[in-house]
C-alpha cells in the first residue's frame, strides 16, 4: 500500500479513528495498530506477511534466550547460540531474497572470465518490500539486549508491532527497541499540537513528495533510459536525480514520521538538511541517519572504528561503506557507490577536514556547493542501471550534441530551477532558524497560509503520473 493512495488515506482515516476510540485500553490499541499494519504490508503481497512475522517470533525468542539478566539458569554458550540464531536468520532471509541471483550471476560471469563454464540456478526472487529495513531492525534489538545495553521484552504483543508499525514498516526510519518499545508498552494519548503538527509533516512530505520528485522523476527518467546521453543532458539528469531522490526519501519520512506523531507516537529524525552539508562525515551525519547510525553502531565500532590506528580506521571506514552500498541493492553500481562515498570519507580524512566545524557566512557556502557536486557525482553512479551504462555514458559523453537524449530541454531545465530553487530556499530558511520544522512555531494564520500553499501546490503542481517511492526497492 503506497501512502500517495486512496487505500492509505482510507486505512489512515480508519486507523487514526479507532485508535482514539480505544485510548483507554492500551492493549486493544496496539491490536488495532497491528492488525492495520498486517493490512498494510499484506497489501502489497500477503504471501510476505509469513516471512514478517516469523522474523518477529524467531527475534523475540532470541532476545529472551540472550538476555544476561536472565542468565543464571542459562550458560553464555545459550546466549550467543541465541544470537547467531538472530543474526544467521535475519541475514539469511536478506541473503536469500535480496542477493542470491546477485551473487549466482556474479560466480558464473567471474568463471567465464577465467575461461570455466558454470550453471548455477537463478531463481528470480521477489524481493519482498521493505526487508531491508525491518530485518535491520529486529537484528538490532538481539544485539542490543545481547550486549546487556536493553532489557528484553515479555510482551509479544508490543514486539510485533514494534517490527511492523506500519508508517515506518517499508522504508524506515529504522528504529531502535530502546526508543521505539516504550512508546508501545505505555498510555499514549497526544495533545492537540502533537496532531497538528504531525498533520503539518504530513502535509510537507507530500508535497516533497507529489510535487518535486514526482517532476523530477520523468526528467532523470528520460536521461537515464539509455547510454547515449550529452553533457549537458547529464547535468539536467543528475541534478534532476539529486532531488527526486531526497524529496522521494525524506518525504516519505515525513509522512511516517507526521502519523505517528498524529497517534502520540515519535520516530527518529532521519534526515537533517543533507544538502547543506560541507564533507562527507557531515552528510553522513544528515542522509538517511538512522542507516548511517546502524551501520556506525553495528558494523564500524565492532570492526574497531578509529581505536587501531590511522591505517586501520580507513579500512573500516571503506569496508562499512561498500556493505552500506551493497544494502541498497544487489548490483555492482550500488557497490561501487559505496566505494565512492568511502573514498571521500579517506580523502577528507587525510586531508584534515572530515570534522572540521562548519564555518559561516560565504566560507560555508561556497563549501556546502562545492561538496553537492561531489554528491550529485555519486547519485549518478547510484542512478544508473549498471555498470556498464555508466561506463557507456562517460564514454560517449563528448561525442553527442550537448543535450542529446533530452526532448524539449528548455522546459525541463526550467522545471529543475523551480524546484532547486524552492526547495533550497525552504532549506536555507530551516539552516537559518535552526529547526527542521520551523513552522511550529509560526502563528496560527501564518500555519494557515502554509495549508493554504500545499494545498494549492499539490492540486496545481502536483505531477500528474505516480512513481512508487524509491526506496521501496530496497
């Protein structure tokens, strides 16, 4: 089910409805919001609500079994049994639904290239919408309560729908058990500016969304669709790409972040003004967190992040990014993504500035333009469908006519400042005030006018054609 539906918008409605009715029983509103979130992921295929619920039942399971504070009738050789059960079936199911043509095609192009033949079967697996977050998820409440920083929970109730809340079920953010778990196990009942406001991000991630990506979406659409492409078209394509995507991703965001706040319930930032960050550590530190956070907490600390010496720390930071890039999806170019980004992470290392402080005035600017460039570099390798498209489209870069594999590109590069232009000045505004959601403070008829303009923004600019949000796909 995609928020930007009318299925969404009745399930909401009938949700947000019942829950209240129910403020008074804690239990039978957890059940309610369970039950909608089994609705809303088995509308996309109910033959995945199996593989969803047994990672919740084998997790919970574990994390009772891995728990230290239970440990005196149990030996530590239980706990991390517990464990690797955890991680073999989270990272198994993963392995198998997101990577197992992958890596088979791989073996047997590796082997041709050495001269041996191989058959190895190809399944053409459906990758079930949104594995990569929520078995993020409950991998990181095991660990947690294995490591003795979380209390496993006795209510089973509480855990599944921790796993499967269905605003961040399919593209995050991915939660923590020690932030998400509690707000589920106690009485929720949200004051009226709770509501408003979470009907206000709701409001601002659809317009990113319908708005923004949506137009953008047939610009890189076009550019991308082959190999041959002019300089200039590229450039439009890229740019174009750069914004679909943040407004994709982070309006999508919005809006589970804005109905969960609508049921009393508060989810992780998960992104903080991406666009205006001057290194790569910085953009880090905004882009999609609570990812970045994951794989810094989970893979680059227990890898020995910066404790074993210069040298060291650079290989950690290159081997977290590849996995990172690899997490996005299983082809060589997401790969390589990570590579990049990882290469950037070293040289800024060596070069002094990956924590430099962020100056001010046209100092920060001029290097928060300057790092864009880098980034919208990389979207490029994340965008194309290939690795040898890539190679293609830098190959023949100069041997086409400037905007080649771009009709009409007067009116497309025009749609591209409209939306550059609004959405960095919207971003601007939020750097300067130092609030992500500064319009929370706004009087009432200023919040009013805000209505007013997305409403007349998604009715008159909004696109015309749907695109399923990009992360779903992974």
């Amino acid at each position: 089910m995609n928020f930007v539906s009318v299925e969404f918008l009745v399930l909401f409605c009938v949700v947000f409805a019942s829950y209240y009715g129910l403020r008074r029983w804690l239990r039978l509103q957890n059940a309610a919001l369970l039950i909608a979130s089994y609705v809303f992921y088995g509308w996309w295929d109910w033959r995945f609500l199996g593989l969803l619920a047994g990672s919740s039942v084998i997790d919970f399971c574990c994390g009772r079994l891995a728990d230290p504070a239970r440990a005196d009738a149990r030996s530590e050789r239980v706990r991390r049994a517990a464990l690797v059960c955890s991680v073999g079936a989270n990272l198994g199911a993963l392995g198998f639904f997101k990577y197992f043509d992958f890596f088979a095609e791989s073996l047997v192009e590796a082997a041709g290239e050495l001269g041996y033949s191989l058959s190895l079967p190809t399944l053409r697996v459906v990758l079930p919408v949104g594995i990569s977050f929520y078995t993020f998820q409950t991998l990181s409440y095991t660990i947690d309560v294995y490591r003795g920083r979380l209390a496993s929970t006795e209510r089973f109730l509480d855990f599944l729908l921790f796993v499967s809340f269905f605003p961040q079920l399919v593209a995050g953010p991915i939660e923590r058990a020690s932030h998400l778990l509690p707000q589920l196990s106690r009485r929720r009942e949200p004051s009226w500016a709770q509501v408003t406001s979470g009907f206000q991000l709701m409001a601002v991630g659809f317009f990113k969304k319908m708005v923004i990506a949506d137009n953008m979406a047939p610009i890189a659409n076009q550019v991308f669709a082959g190999h041959e492409v002019g300089l200039g078209s590229l450039l439009i394509g890229v740019y174009a790409f750069a914004f679909q995507i943040y407004c994709d991703f982070s309006g999508y965001t919005d809006v589970a972040r804005g109905a969960a706040r609508t049921l009393g319930i508060d989810l992780c930032e998960n992104f903080k003004l991406p666009y205006l960050a001057t290194n790569p550590s910085d953009f880090w530190r905004r882009w999609h967190v609570s990812l970045s956070t994951w794989l810094r907490d989970y893979l680059y600390i227990p890898l020995g992040g910066n404790r074993h010496g210069a040298r060291r720390t650079l290989v950690n930071l290159c081997a977290t990014m590849l996995l990172g890039g690899l997490w996005h999806g299983a082809s060589w170019h997401f790969v390589l993504w990570g590579a990049y980004h990882g290469l950037l992470l070293v040289v800024f290392r060596a070069l002094g500035r990956a924590d430099a402080p962020s100056p001010v005035g046209a100092a920060f600017w001029l290097r928060v333009a300057g790092f864009f460039q880098l980034t919208a570099l990389g979207w490029l390798i994340f965008r194309v469908e290939s690795v040898s498209q890539l190679g293609a489209i830098f190959v023949g870069l100069w041997n086409h006519e400037l905007f080649k594999g771009l009709d009409v590109w007067e009116w497309q590069l025009t749609k591209l400042t409209l939306a550059a232009t609004l959405l960095m000045a919207s971003q601007v505004y939020q750097h300067l005030t130092n609030r992500l959601e500064p319009w929370t403070r706004w009087p009432t008829w200023a919040r009013a006018a805000l209505y007013v303009v997305l409403y007349l923004g998604l009715t008159l600019l909004g696109a015309t054609e749907r695109h399923e949000f990009i992360y779903f796909q992974f």
